[in-house]
C-alpha cells in the first residue's frame, strides 16, 4: 500500500511525528495562551529522595511496560496492526493514500519502551496507524524482510533519527519520492550541518565515525541511505524542526512551533520553585558523572530547586546520587517533557543544560508564567572520551537558545561544601 510512513525509535521522535502531522494537516497554529481541546496526559511517575527506582507500579498516569525489564518485547495493546479509524480530533487524514502509519522500532531500554507505549496511544486517538515492530534482538531478523518490502512501497517516509543504523538500513531499500526528517532533539543540528558539508552521519557526541569490519561492511548501506537523505532527480527532502539549523542546498527547512501540544494539552499547573532538567550526558560519555553531580547540587542549593526531571536514560544508581547529594524530589515523567510541562504540576523557572528543550520548552510554555533558563556546562567537565567538537556544540545549543528565545544562561554556582 502506497502513503506515508514514519519511523521513530523514541518517544520524542513520535511526539515530532504527530507535530508534523498536526502542521500538514492543519496549515495553522496552536493556540498562544492556555486554551485547550483535551485533558492532559496525567500526572507523571514521582519517586521521593531515597526510594528504590525501577518500572513504576500502577501509579496514576503511569503506563506500566509490560514486562518491566530491559528485555520486556510486548507489543502495546492494540497497536499490533490496527488501523486509523478516520478523521482525528486534530483533523488527520482519512485519504487511504495518504494515511499516516507510524512504525515504531522500540528500543531495549525500559523507561523509553513505556514512553512509547503511551505516545503509541496518544498517535492511534489521533486516527494514526500504529505498527510496532521488535527489530532489536532474536526476533529482529524475522521482522526486516517484512518491513522492508512494506517501506519500498511507500510515497513518503518521515523519519525520526537519520544517524540510526536501522532507519539507514529501511532508507537504503527505499525508493520514496518525499522523506521528511523530524527532530531528534539537538541531533538534528548536526546532521543539517553534515548534511550541507556533505559528510558522513556522525552523531556529535561520538569522536569519530565506526571503524572496523562491521562499519566497513555497513558503510555501503550509509552510503545509500545518505543519498536518500538529500535532494536529487524526482526526491524532495524536508526538514520539519524546532531546532536552529542550517539549509542544506536543497532541502526545504519548516517550523515547528509545537502546535500540537499547546493545542492538545494545558494549561499548566504551575508550582512554586524550580525544577531542574536532568540529562543524559553523563551516560553518553560527554561528561563526568561528579562533576555533573556536584554542578546539580550547587544549582538546587543556589536556585532553590526541588524536582529533578529524569531523562528516560538515567539510571536508578545515578539517580539516587543525585537524590543524596541535592536533597531534590526525583521525578521520572512518564511521556516527554514537552507534554508533561504543558499539563504541569512544573515549577515556575524550569533550568536546564544544553539540551533540546531549551528550544522546546520555551514553544510549550509560550504564554504561561514559567521561564526557563539555560545553565553552561565548563570544559572541565568533558571526558577524554568527548568528542572535539562536544564543547562547542554545546555552548552552541545554549548560545541559539539564548538568541532565538531571550533565554538567560546561568554559570553553575560554586558546589555546596557537601557535594565538593
């Protein structure tokens, strides 16, 4: 069957997806200030200083992995192959040859699996077709004849990580006259950048690109799948992004301004305080997991932050360090910050590292009383195992933030004596 196809592997890439869908649809905005079609997506998953982490039980606005382990391979109830069923709440389209079908290729990690299982809900009420797809471990082989023959069809692919060996692998076997990159977070600065220059897809925090036999038996299929990400006889190639990014030559550049969330979810329920945004830098091997723990006690104790937000990739050891040393509740949201911040409870100044949501959160939060501020990480804090060019794509995350959205950019106040 012909139509429209997306790929996404994260719960933030499908969050992008249904942005995407939502502007093509609609040709218009969400609302500027706290107007709302839907209730929102329920609190998130809290634990309190101290206490255990692990699969959240049956807390309310939780969606429970099935499973609950690392290797948990269920696929979300409902979503096996089940069709749209006509015009959304958002107005999707019911065009047979348009449709939208999502393939979600889920990773192993628990947290991010429970993400998508909720996002994989919120894309079906919006008329979406969901197809889940185990591509990671003994069942993967058995699913890429299938999925690749169901690919070569389509008219269009949106695709959520271009760096990814497995959406480089659907790409190479595609012949699809319209592909539509949709944001990653800040990863998709990189790969215009890449794009423009003409190099090869390296992901920025890594050194250098994959060697060995396995990359050099993989690098013709980088090579396609790259060609395929660029524009050429009879194949149109988008960018649909929040970020600031370069124009590859070429390539058409559209807006996200996250119209979708502020349209669907909100207003906030705003708390006094500040929350701190955590990060998966650490686990990323950019930088080092003291220094980035001494950084979060000094800014709780100078800001008065009382909520850290966990990225979906933090560990629970990690996290009960943090939880030790800042005296902050640990909070795990069970959908991406974005949808989360945007139905609240969220603190009324929200810091942050370099990370996407610096360019996010000020787009949810548009016309509420929240601020968002973004911290700078020193070069000290940098592994030997950073890439070059960590630092300054860093300081480049915060710099365009602070360009594109008037945010502030705090220095990290000298740690605690308790966390030195």
């Amino acid at each position: 069957m012909t139509g429209t196809y997306a790929l996404v592997e994260s719960p933030v890439q499908l969050l992008n997806v249904l942005e995407w869908a939502h502007a093509r649809t609609t040709g218009r905005s969400g609302p500027e200030d706290g107007t709302t079609a839907a209730p929102g997506p329920g609190p998130a998953v809290t634990r309190t200083p101290g206490e255990a982490s692990g699969p959240p039980g049956p807390t309310p606005g939780a969606y429970v992995v099935p499973g609950a382990g690392p290797a948990c391979t269920g696929a979300p109830p409902g979503t096996g192959a089940s069709p749209g069923t006509g015009a959304s709440p958002g107005g999707a389209a019911t065009d047979q040859q348009d449709e939208l079908t999502v393939v979600v290729l889920p990773p192993r990690n628990a947290t991010s699996r429970g993400q998508l299982l909720r996002m994989s809900g919120l894309a079906r009420d919006e008329g979406h077709r969901l197809l889940w797809r185990e591509v990671r471990g003994p069942a993967g082989p058995g699913a890429w004849p299938a999925l690749a023959r169901l690919l070569r069809t389509a008219d269009r692919l949106v695709v959520g990580d271009p760096f990814s060996r497995w959406t480089q692998l659907l790409l190479a076997g595609s012949d699809a006259r319209h592909v539509v990159v949709v944001d990653d977070g800040t990863a998709t600065m990189e790969f215009t950048a890449q794009l423009t220059r003409g190099e090869p897809l390296v992901r920025w925090h890594r050194a250098a690109a994959p060697r060995g036999a396995r990359a050099a038996l993989f690098a013709p299929v980088a090579r396609r799948a790259l060609r395929g990400l660029s524009p050429g006889t009879g194949r149109r190639v988008e960018v649909f992004t929040a970020m600031p990014v370069e124009h590859p030559p070429g390539v058409t550049v559209t807006r996200n301004d996250l119209a979708w969330t502020r349209s669907r979810f909100g207003p906030p329920q705003i708390s006094p305080g500040a929350d701190l945004v955590g990060t998966s830098l650490v686990e990323t091997g950019v930088i080092h997991e003291d220094r980035y723990l001494a950084a979060v006690a000094a800014l709780a104790a100078g800001h008065g932050v009382t909520r850290y937000l966990a990225h979906r990739k933090e560990g629970p050891e990690k996290l009960r360090r943090v939880a030790a040393l800042a005296g902050v509740e640990i909070v795990r949201p069970d959908l991406p910050l974005e949808l989360v911040a945007r139905s609240g409870p969220i603190g009324r100044r929200v810091l942050s590292f370099p990370s996407t949501v610096v360019h996010t959160l000020p787009l949810v939060l548009r016309g509420t009383a929240v601020g968002v501020s973004v911290c700078e990480i020193q070069d000290d804090w940098l592994t030997e195992r950073a890439s070059p060019r960590a630092g300054g794509f860093l300081a480049a995350v915060s710099h365009t933030a602070r360009g594109a959205h008037g945010l502030p950019v705090l220095p990290v106040p000298a740690p605690p004596p308790s966390a030195a």
